[in-house]
C-alpha cells in the first residue's frame, strides 16, 4: 500500500499505463481511496475547463 499512495497524489493524467492499472485496481480495492481521489481530481478538472 506505501507504494500506491503516490499514484492518488499525482495527477491522473501524468500516470504511465502501469501506474493508472495499479490505481484502478486500488480503487476498485477501497472505496474511500476512490471517492478521496475523485474529490482530490475534481477541482483540478474545473480549472482546467476554465483555460
């Protein structure tokens, strides 16, 4: 698990394909972490709608 908390801090789209199948498999694992990552994700997106 030590491994993984660096895939939920980073953004999601400068993950390798490896590292986004391990944190779809964390997700699917513990619910919380998922809905933690989507609520992390979430500003990020609405800033980035804005450019």
């Amino acid at each position: 698990m030590n491994d993984t908390k660096y895939l939920l801090l980073k953004n999601e789209y400068n993950l390798n394909e490896e590292q986004n199948i391990k944190l779809m498999d964390v997700k699917k694992q513990f619910l919380h972490l998922a809905e933690m990552h989507k609520l992390k994700e979430k500003p990020r997106q609405i800033f980035e709608n804005k450019k």
